[in-house]
C-alpha cells in the first residue's frame, strides 16, 4: 500500500475515534502524519504503570487488558485509546496495558504529538476537551 494510501486509511480511521471525532480533514492528515502502525503480540505488555510514557496509542485491531495494580480493570478494543494522559502530561503510566490477543495500534511518539500540538494549537483544545469527558466519565463509574 503506498504511504498516501495508508494516511488516508489512518485519517479515515481516527475520524471513528472520540478522542479524534471532532478534527477536521487537516487535523486527521496532520495527526494520521504523526504516527505509525505497531504490532503487538498476545500476552505483550505494551506500556507500564510507572514507566515513562513514549506516547499514545489506538487501538485499530485486536483487544488489550487494562491493569491497575495487577489486578484487570478492563478490557478495550478497536477504537479504544490508551496513553493519552502520560502523553499531554509527560507523567508516569496510571495502568499497565497487556495485549489480550495479537493487537495493532496506531501509536503517536510523544515528540511527534507534541510537534503537532504546537503547530495546531485549537487542536490542543479540542483533545483536552475530550480527554476531561472521558476522565469524568471514569469518575463517575461505579468501580471508582
């Protein structure tokens, strides 16, 4: 597939991603240009709570568990993003993320994002106004 193919695929993917959904073409262009495609095998621990966070990822295929103090909290799928905290705040991983079965994440280096935000900045607004919805969502669940 040549590069112009899989950016497209990438733009036309993150558009389905609520982290993502209210970007507009430029926006999904300049952040499908700020990543890549990484594989991750069944049982592969992909980041470490603790550990300083590289950057975010989405996951395009396959399923991850989420664990907070070894223990799982939950599962995530297709869609579904992890990262994203350590990514805008440079902090240590708040979970442990293993892949539950072979998995594919479109995964954005933290210097790569970071670039991004700078030359995009209503897009910093934008993230940071979905990231705090999904906090709040997590604070009003009923395992917190």
């Amino acid at each position: 597939m040549a590069h112009s193919d899989a950016s497209k695929d990438h733009e036309a993917f993150l558009r389905t991603v609520p982290l993502f959904a209210t970007c507009d073409a430029p926006e999904l262009r300049a952040i499908a240009g700020a990543g890549r495609e990484v594989s991750h095998s069944a049982g592969q621990v992909i980041c470490k709570k603790g550990d300083t966070g590289v950057g975010m990822h989405v996951i395009t295929d396959g399923e991850v568990e989420v664990q907070i103090d070894d223990q799982a909290s939950s599962k995530l799928g297709s869609g579904s993003f992890f990262g994203e905290i350590a990514l805008l705040d440079g902090g240590p991983r708040s979970a442990t993320v293993v892949a539950h079965t072979d998995v594919n994440t479109f995964s954005i280096p933290s210097w790569n994002f970071r670039t991004l935000l700078e030359s995009q900045p209503h897009l910093t607004l934008k993230l940071l106004e979905e990231v705090c919805k999904r906090l709040r969502q997590n604070e009003s669940s009923p395992t917190h």
